[in-house]
C-alpha cells in the first residue's frame, strides 16, 4: 500500500509542478526498492554517412544507426589526441562511399571505432559485405565525424568471387 501511496504522491507533485508525465519515460521505478531506477535502452536515430560528414556538427553526441557497405578494417584515427582511441583496444573501419557506384571509394571522413574483441569476431568481413552499426558521435576533431560503435550486425555476404582454378574445378565436376 505504501508504493502504491508513493506513486500517487509522485504523480500528483508532477501535476502541481507543471512536469510532462511522460519525462519519466525513460525511468522505470523498481518497487523493491523505490529509490532504484533502470534506464531504458538507447534509442538511436537512422543517419545517411553522406549527411553526417556534410555536418558532422549536427550529429555531435547523438546515438546514429547506419547501414552500409563494409569497405576494411583500418587503423586511421587511432592514437590521435583531441579523439583518443587506442590502438591497443580498438580498431577502426571504414565503409564504402554510396554515392559512388561504378567503383569503392572508402568514406575515410568517418572515423569509426569497435573494440577489437569485437571486431576479432568479423575479421572475414570482406568489402561490399552489407553491415548495420549503432554508436554514438563522440568527436568532431579535423571537422571529421569521431564514432563509437555499439551494436555491429553484418546483413549480408557478398559471395565469393570465383578463382580461374575454382572454375577449372568446377568444368571438371560436369
């Protein structure tokens, strides 16, 4: 009866003090202990690369979600000051640029980080392979956007490209 009490008291101090019920969206209150809170799980807004290195101001300390195409694993931008990253603990990776087709330009003006625990997991990414990442916007040192990834999640395999004795192997099998 005393929670149930302690939520009413809560509710009506908001409604007397002019606060939106719904700013406490994000907090769950755990009975057991009321004085405890879980936060809900971050939210992340879909960002398109290109808009993001046109103003990468804009996207500064903003969670992102972006899809692309894995172009390698890279080591630019690690162990830079203003953006310190380690290289002992992370790798960085580039993707493809979208607005070029008929060739792979990689979009080195995104500086994106994954822990290498992480990354040891993917190691045979290979370029064009269709990825998604979630991460925060942490930096824009250079004028450059400086990423965190969170959430790493590969779409899709490009398939291998065929090696002339892979196909001399395969006329033989017919």
């Amino acid at each position: 009866m005393k929670r149930v009490n302690l939520l009413i008291l809560v509710l009506a101090a908001c409604a007397f003090i002019n606060v939106p019920q719904n700013a406490f969206a994000s907090t769950a209150l755990n009975l057991e202990n009321p004085m405890a809170t879980q936060t809900a799980a971050k939210s992340y807004m879909i960002a398109n690369p290109l808009d993001m290195v046109a103003a990468p101001n804009r996207y500064l300390n903003k969670n992102v979600k972006i899809k692309a195409k894995f172009d390698k694993f890279s080591t630019l931008g690690l162990d830079y000051e203003p953006a310190m990253r380690s290289s002992e603990d992370y790798i960085s990776f580039l993707i493809q640029r979208s607005d070029v087709r008929d060739h792979n330009i990689p979009l080195s003006e995104m500086k994106i980080f994954m822990k290498r625990t992480e990354a040891e997991k993917h190691i045979d990414l290979d370029s064009g392979d269709e990825i998604e990442f979630c991460g925060k916007v942490f930096s824009n040192a250079l004028g450059d956007v400086w990423m965190d990834v969170d959430k790493f999640t590969v779409l899709t395999v490009k398939e291998p490209k065929k090696t002339d004795k892979t196909n001399a192997a395969d006329d033989a099998n017919k």
